[in-house]
C-alpha cells in the first residue's frame, strides 16, 4: 500500500549470538528484517484483528508496490462482546461432515435440530434459546427471516464454500436474543476450480462445481450445487439446489467493495415435520439474497456502509399436492457506521433500518383485496442507533457500547459491557454483560390452526446476558471454558391449557433463566499418526417461574459430549473418527397409528450415542473418501417423534485445480 507514513523503528537484520542482547530490545518494538514478506503479512494481519472484533474476513487483495499479495480485510461488528468459533474449515476440513449442519453438531454452543437427513431442514439454538432467538448473519449480513426461524438458516451456501462460522455475543439491536451466527465465506485458495461428487445410501447423490479468480485488486468466488435423496423413510426425500456469488474489489480512492448474491430451492417431503401424526406433508422454498458492503479508510477515520435484501418464498402442503399455506416474505437492512481511532482508544457511531414485509394465505391482517394467491399481509419497520468506544492495551482491553432500538412496540434501551485480561501469554481471560431483544414472528402473532390459537397482544422478549471466556493456548494444545447465565423475560411460547380445549395458544407468560458451561480441548500437530484430537462438552439447564405445558422453551439439549479423533498413514491417507453423546430435557407425543391425531403416547426424550466416521486418499487433484454417518445405527430424534436416518454410507470424489497449490492437507510429499 502507497503514501504510508510510520514512525522509525529499529531493525533487527542478524543474531551477535551475545547473552546480553535480548534486553536490548526489552519496552521497545522492533522489526526483525530477515521475515520472510509472507510472515510479516500474517502478522500484520493478526495485529489487525486483535484492535477489533470482526464480523466477517473478506477475502481481498493487497498491494504493497509491484507486488500483488492474497490476504484478509477486516471490518467490524459493532458491540460484539466476544465471538465463540463454531467451525474452522481448515482445522476441520478431514472431519466427517458433508453439510453446514453436520459441522455445527460438533460444537457445545449449538443445538442443532434436524427434521431430515443431509440438511433438508434444520434449526439452529443457541445455548439454550429457541431457532425463533437466533439471528443469522452471512459475511456480517444479517439475512434472519422475520416470519419463523424455520426459514432463517435457509442459505445458498455449501460447506465447501464456507471459511468459518462464530457466535458472536453482544450484537445490537433485535433479534439476536441467545446470540447471532455468523457464517464466513471465502475461497480456498487465490485461483482455483474444484469439482465434487458423491453418492450412497437411501438414492443420496451431490455434486458441487466451485473456484475463485483473484487478481491485484479484486476477487471472485462462484458454487453450484445440486443434493438430492429417495428418503430414509416414506416422504422424506428431498431435492436441494443452491447457487451463490460473493465479489470483492479495491478502488485506491473510492474504497473496498464487497457483494454477494445467491438463490437457492428446496424440496422435501415433511414427514411429521410439523403434526408428527400426518407422514404426508411436504413443503417447497426458494430464497434470493443479495447484499453489498462499502468501506473506506481516511486518516485516523473509517467509514462504511451495508445494504441487502432477502425474498423467501414458501409452500407448505398438509397432503402433499394439494397446497394448504403459502407465504411470501422480504427482509431489507441498511447499515451505516464510523470509527474513529485516537489516543483514548477508538470510539464508534452507527446505526442501521430493517424492514419486513409478507403476504400469505394466513399470515398478517386481512387485505381487502387479493393480491394473487396471497389473502393477507403485514409490514413492520425497525431502526438502531448505538456509540461504542473500545480500548485494547498490552494485558488489558475493554468495551462499552448503549443503544436504542426503535421498533412497532416502542422504544427499547440495549446496551454492553466487556473487558479482557491478559496475565500470561496465551492465556486471555473475558467477561461481559449484555442486554438483548427479539419480537414477535409473525407466525407468533398470526397462525391458528384446527389445533392452534393466535395471540396478537405478544410484545418482544428481551433478556440479559453475563458471560465469562477463557481461553489458553500452549504450542500444540488450546483450551477453552465458557459459562453464562440468562436473565430472559417475557418470553414466547405455544403453551397448551385446559380452557383452550387442548389447543396450543402463543403466549409469554413466564420468566426464563438459562445457565450454561462450555469446555473445549484441542491437541493439533503436524506430523505423527494421531494428528488431531478434539474433546468438548456443553451443560444447558434452565429456571422456569411457570408450571405450564410449553412446545419448546424446555426441550433444550440438556448434556453434550464430542470426541473426534483423525489419524495420518501411508503418507496420503487420513481417517477421522466422531463421537458424540446427547441428553435432551423435554418430552414430546408419539402417534403409533399414522393419521390419528386422537391416540397419542407422552415419551421422555433418551440419551443417544452417534458414531461418524471418514477415510479419504489424496494425491495431487485427486481425492476419494468414504465417509458414513450413525454407524451405530442409532434410533433417535431431535424434534417429537421424528425419527432420524439411521446408518447412511457415501462415497465420493473431489478434484481440485489450482494457480500455486499449497502442498496437500493430507499427502506429505
């Protein structure tokens, strides 16, 4: 980068080898001149993240002179307490995964609820809260759909296409009550084209075709994918296909673009999904989404803005073929910041408008004319304003951030607190507090149903959030220990009562304390027969001021253990190996006879023990693995009564072909 002016600062350019000559540079920072250009590249970069939480890592170009260098740019999340990593595709890119929600199984923080197998239908939990509770953010995007959570994690991203995924606590404004994930997408290497294929159990098949071009200040990520299955079982098979483009560019004078779009179509049969005693239903969405991101440094200044929009559009069939609901949503968001860096520390403002909008068959106020299939409709608008100032020093850092939020139920205070201590090198200590909100879905408000009672006197829940982090790493081992607690009040739910004649009806009659302890370990190295070796446990439990009979507030994932194991042989040849143990809280009905609504039996949710396994070869483009799935063959469900696949086996093929290919993950050469 030109016109760059930095203070003199002595260079270090050879070892005298003398006992003496390391308190010559004691209190004083020096640059050591024989680094190659690549380390003091990844330096700079760590200098940079460490001054300020990120939202997302775009993928650019740098330019020093002559010299075009692949690095990251970093932009940042406004009042995020801390994040949590959830998925790291590099550190986990031999473990048995397939999908994103394969991946986000594996970790304590997430409860990971599946209708289907390979990624038909997902919800994801944070920490005890509800899919209705957590926002979801693509590259620092906020996409959360404002009709049911359902709907949010349905994005046209594959794994193969994603760099990582973090929880980020401390998020302003609404919808993040139990927190916000965020999921990063980069490319795997600067020029790259990379196809894979594979097929197995139950008429599985997937192929992806993706690959970067990246040139001196710009680059460009493209994927295709198409997932399909007969089914494990009747009506539940699926058909899946997903298309996304992110785009990043660097003007000297106007600043750094960055833009993504992408569409995506599921089809699947729901069997269950919604009334476990009816196996015909079945349900079709299509979901566009575009966004693009500004961001311009001036002098001690920073400047940047963000605008995108999401169409969701959703069918749900209760005999599959005959169209019961349909629903049309939109979501937009604008965001506008500034930083300001000085000799306090770096002080921020901001704010940012969203706007929500549906028409359905049975969703919102009734219109007074049609519009098309669509009998009613309802909009809402939302805004945020919040300061933050931030201080990092040596051993300590600390942030402070207050906002409002204005909202159809009025005007609503959000604010943050956080601070960190170093007292040994790697080991970085963390604590916060945080208050967080989230309203009403208009399913909450609106759907009734031969079983089900709307309530359109629901206001926002809101809760706060006390939160402390350690994290310690030592060479080749890292630790992390996490405990929070949740004050949540107001909070929504599908309770049942007796005056309601057996039918669920939304209401927030009770307070909902959550307490949680995360630990994670991990011993990575780069040579030798045990690579890689990950333990990790999560604890959930909560405090309810209400005896009633709720939907989901209490079936929380109560106990979660992981082990995962990867072994290194015969040069190019890897095996991963994954265990985990659940206990769900809860209990929900079973209908033996399909169809009957009428015999019903109560049953406790069981502790289960799932076993995924992959073995992969790779020599230069190439790689072959077989990976397989329960191979326990365990019967267990994640929502009531709604079996899951049991043994499922794949098999596959990727080719890779790149500009300048690192050496192999998995081959020594």
């Amino acid at each position: 980068m030109k016109n760059i002016t930095t203070n003199r600062i002595p260079c270090f350019r050879r070892w005298n080898r003398k006992g003496w000559s390391v308190f010559a540079s004691l209190h004083r920072q020096v640059t050591i001149g024989v680094l190659s250009v690549s380390m003091s590249i990844l330096l700079l970069s760590a200098r940079h993240v460490a001054a300020q939480e990120v939202d997302s890592m775009t993928f650019r170009s740098l330019q020093i002179d002559e010299v075009g260098i692949a690095g990251s740019q970093s932009s940042p999340t406004r009042n995020v307490l801390v994040s949590t990593p959830l998925f790291d595709r590099k550190a986990q890119a031999a473990a048995p995964v397939s999908t994103l929600e394969a991946a986000l199984r594996l970790t304590p923080s997430v409860d990971l609820r599946e209708r289907g197998g390979k990624g038909a239908q997902a919800d994801i939990s944070i920490r005890g809260g509800s899919f209705d509770q957590t926002m979801v953010l693509l590259n620092g995007i906020d996409f959360t759909d404002a009709r049911t959570g359902h709907q949010s994690h349905s994005l046209p991203v594959d794994l193969e296409t994603v760099s990582a995924v973090e929880l980020l606590d401390g998020l302003p404004g609404v919808g993040a009550y139990a927190g916000a994930v965020n999921i990063r997408t980069a490319p795997l290497m600067p020029d790259y084209l990379r196809f894979d294929a594979s097929g197995g159990s139950y008429g599985y098949g997937y192929a992806n075709l993706s690959g970067a071009v990246t040139g001196r200040r710009y680059s460009l990520l493209g994927a295709v994918s198409y997932r399909r299955s007969d089914g494990y079982r009747h009506n539940t098979d699926f058909d899946n296909y997903n298309a996304f483009v992110r785009a990043t560019w660097e003007l000297q004078r106007a600043g750094y673009f960055e833009f993504q779009t992408g569409y995506q179509v599921r089809e699947f049969g729901s069997n269950g999904f919604y009334a476990a005693y009816n196996p015909d239903q079945w349900e079709r969405t299509s979901t566009a989404l575009a966004s693009l991101r500004w961001q311009k440094d001036v002098g001690r200044f920073s400047f940047g803005a963000s605008v995108g929009y999401r169409k969701n559009f959703d069918r749900y069939d209760w005999t599959r073929g005959t169209a019961m609901n349909r629903h049309n949503t939109d979501h937009a968001g604008a965001s506008l910041w500034m930083d300001c860096r000085w000799a306090g520390g770096t002080t921020s403002l901001g704010g940012n408008y969203a706007f929500d909008h549906i028409y359905s068959t049975n969703l919102g106020e009734l219109l007074d004319t049609p519009h098309g299939d669509y009998t009613h409709a309802k909009a809402r608008h939302t805004g945020n304003a919040w300061v933050r100032h931030a201080v990092q020093g040596r051993w300590f850092d600390a942030a402070a951030s207050a906002g409002i939020s204005l909202t159809p139920y009025g005007k609503s205070a959000l604010w943050s607190i956080s601070g960190g201590y170093r007292p040994a090198d790697g080991l970085h200590l963390k604590v916060g507090v945080a208050q967080s909100m989230r309203l009403p879905t208009f399913t909450d408000l609106y759907y009734s149903s031969p079983a089900q009672i709307n309530n359109l006197d629901l206001i926002p829940e809101h809760a706060v959030t006390y939160r402390f982090d350690a994290d310690y790493t030592k060479r080749c081992w890292n630790f992390r220990a996490a405990a929070y607690y949740r004050a949540g009040r107001d909070i929504i739910d599908w309770v049942r009562r007796a005056e309601f004649e057996g039918k669920w009806h939304s209401e927030q009659t009770s307070r909902l304390d959550t307490y949680g302890v995360e630990l994670t370990g991990v011993y990575v190295v780069d040579k030798g027969l045990v690579r890689r070796v990950a333990l990790s446990y999560g604890y959930v439990t909560t405090d309810r001021n209400t005896d009633i009979e709720a939907r989901s507030a209490m079936d929380f994932m109560r106990h979660k253990g992981v082990l995962s194991v990867e072994l290194r042989f015969l040069r190019c040849v890897s095996f991963v190996l994954t265990g985990s143990v659940c206990d769900r809280n809860g209990s929900y009905s079973e209908y033996p006879v399909a169809g009957d609504s009428q015999t019903s039996i109560l049953r406790d949710f069981k502790p289960y023990f799932l076993l995924d396994g992959r073995l992969a070869w790779e020599k230069g483009v190439c790689r072959l693995y077989v990976e397989a799935t329960n191979l326990t063959d365990t019967r267990y469900c994640d929502m009531g009564g709604i079996l899951l696949p049991g043994r499922w086996i794949t098999g596959g093929m990727t080719l890779t072909i790149g500009k300048s290919r690192k050496k192999s993950y998995f081959c020594e050469k």
